[in-house]
C-alpha cells in the first residue's frame, strides 16, 4: 500500500511538471491564461462604464433674463452634462437631428415672467435611442432645474414651497454610485471561466489530437493521474488570475471588500473546480481544438456573459432566460462575488451558493473522469 502510494505521488508530480512546463512553453496558453485576463480588466474596469457621463445637452436661450441664466449656471454646474447654450429652437433641433445633442431644453422668451407667476414650464427633448441613458439625463436636467429655481427663491426672500414628504436617500452597498464597482467583481467570474473552461478545454483538445494523451495511456500513469496534474495546473493559472483581479479590484479602481476575503477565496476554489470540470468535460467529448473552443465559448463564456446577471439583472428577463441563467453555475458564483465585495459576508447567500457550486464540482469532475477512458477509440 505505501509503495503504490509512493508511485502515485511520483507518477503525479511528474505529471504535473509536464503540465506546467507545457503551458510556459507555448506562447498561446500564456497569451490565453494570462494575457487576456490582464486585457479584460483594463477593458472593463476603465472601458465599460454603465454611468452616463459627459451626455451632451443644447440649451434653445431665448430669454436673456437672470431666471433663465441661472438654469444654465446650473446645467454647467453638473459634472454629468456638456452644456452648449444657442439663441434659436430651430438651431437647437437641427444639432438634435443632426445626432450632436443627446438632449435638448427649450427656455422660451417668456420663461422670467412665468418663473414669476409659479407657472413656468420648459421643454426636455430627449433622443430615444438608448432608455437608460434618457431616463439618467432627464434625473440631470431636473435636479438641475430645482437647484435654479431655490436659487431663485433664495435670492427674493421667499421660502421654499412645502412639501409634504421629504424624500431623503441613501445608497447602500455601493455608495459611490459607479458601475465600475458593480462591473469589475464580475470579472473574476468572467476570468476564471476563460482559464478554466476555455483554456482547459483548448489544451486538453490539443493533446487528444496530437495523440498526446493515447501515448501516456500506454504508461503506467492512470486518467485520474492524468485529470490529476492538468486539475492542480490550471487551477494555480485560475488562482493566479483571481489574485490579478482583487488587485486591480483594489489599486486600479478602488473597490472596497465589504466581507470576507477567505470566504472568497474558498467559493473562487469551488468554481475553479467546476470551471475546470467543464472543460475537461468539452474536451473529452470533441477531442479537437477548433470543435473545443467553439462549445467552450458558446457553452461557457458567453453564457457567463450574458446569463449570468454580469450586466443584466435576471430580474428584468424573460422567465425561459431567466430559468437558463440559473441553471448556469457561474449564476451562483456572480451572486456570491458580488455579495461578499458590496454587502459583506451573508451567511445565508454564501452557504447557499457554495453548496451548489460544491455540487457542480462533484458532479462534473465525476462525469469528466467517466468521459476520460484509458482506450483507444
């Protein structure tokens, strides 16, 4: 029992060697397992944003009185709009037409005597083609509009009209109000799916097709051993991307971790395991490399994408989208991310998601075992 034992650490470690010499010597793996993942954080922490900024806004001036400036003193005022001021509402449609405004406010000539009255009304043009952005500039343009008209108020002595409820709000979880910190938890999701999936899949490919593997079957090396030493390898490559993401995370764009980082750490080891199944399993069934990144692709990192609440709330899809979404196990795993950066560690969520990615795990590591015989087809 102790020599078979011996043999098995022997015949692993050097299983392992192989593995990890094989992946430093060709450039793809690398340029897959560690230059995309870098590429991916600098694209989506500074180049994908959900925030609508710098939205272009004409202002149709028709009236030159002090009411009307203070509108514009405080649409200038915002960090979130360009503002640029014409004389005519015909030349303030013409840029709408034109796609050179997102939004035009129309301040017509009698808009100082109607502020005066309490009855002043302007006009909001908005372009339709994006309802996330319209509904975000029109926030602007209102909030912009009540700090003119208490400036207005202040400066004539007269209190501010009674409300009956005040609304005072407050965001939770992230305070800063920036998608960034909503995006970039993701990535690791995203990360890990690429190195353990689609990187897995792609080399395993590989040495089925060059026959790789049907050589070590005529050793004495067993498919678990096998498994084994590609499992410890690119589940330090996927640890290695994890550790490139909470750095980025916390130096590039400053994203607090409100919950625990071991607690992290053990639910990214249980999806690198069922990343890692995935792939395996992919690999064993197309046993080629074009075939294995195209079922990768499709079957993992797009659905990760799309599916999995990264950028689209399950919430707002259709019920068939939503019921496919979790059957994905990167659901799961996005949730618990997300939670343990912004909310901190909720047990119930935490538990909950690790049980299932535990499952996944066992299932899919068992089923790319079963798939991974020792036999020449």
């Amino acid at each position: 029992m102790i020599g078979t034992a011996r043999a098995f650490r022997q015949r692993l470690f050097a299983l392992i060697k192989k593995e990890f010499r094989q992946l430093l010597r060709d450039r793809s793996n690398l340029l897959i397992g560690i230059g995309l993942p870098i590429v991916l954080i600098l694209i989506f922490g500074y180049g994908l944003s959900l925030d609508v900024r710098d939205a272009r806004l004409v202002v149709a001036l028709e009236d030159a009185s002090p009411a009307a400036h203070d509108v514009v003193a405080s649409l200038e005022g915002s960090t979130y709009m360009k503002v640029s001021v014409v004389r005519s509402a015909a030349e303030a449609r013409r840029r709408m037409d034109a796609h050179q405004a997102d939004a035009m406010l129309y301040l017509r000539s009698d808009f100082a005597r109607h502020a005066a009255a309490g009855d002043a009304k302007v006009q909001l043009l908005l372009h339709g083609d994006d309802p996330i952005r319209t509904a975000s500039i029109r926030g602007y343009v209102e909030d912009a509009m009540a700090v003119a008209e208490q400036k207005r108020l202040d400066r004539r002595g007269k209190p501010a009209p009674e409300a009956g409820v005040v609304v005072v709000d407050r965001m939770w979880f992230n305070y800063a109000n920036n998608s960034t910190w909503y995006l970039v938890p993701g990535l690791i999701v995203l990360i890990m799916t690429l190195i353990g999936s689609f990187l897995t899949a792609l080399v395993m490919a590989r040495e089925w097709e060059r026959g790789t593997l049907e050589a070590l079957f005529v050793t004495p090396v067993r498919p678990m051993e096998i498994l084994l030493a590609k499992i410890v390898t690119y589940f330090v490559v996927g640890l290695a991307g994890l550790g490139m993401c909470l750095l980025a995370a916390k130096l590039l764009f400053g994203v607090p971790m409100q919950g625990s980082l071991l607690v992290l750490l053990i639910a990214s080891m249980l999806y690198m395991a069922v990343a890692l199944g995935v792939g395996l399993l992919i690999s064993a069934f197309t046993k080629n490399q074009f075939m294995a990144s195209q079922v990768a692709i499709l079957a993992s990192f797009m659905p990760t994408l799309m599916l999995t609440g990264f950028v689209f709330d399950l919430h707002n899809v259709p019920q068939a989208v939503s019921v496919a979404g979790h059957l994905l196990p990167a659901t799961y795993f996005m949730e618990l991310v997300k939670t343990v950066f912004l909310a901190g560690t909720y047990w119930p969520v935490v538990l909950k998601d690790c049980a299932i990615l535990a499952l996944y795990a066992v299932v899919l590591l068992v089923l790319s075992r079963v798939a991974t015989r020792k036999r020449l087809d």
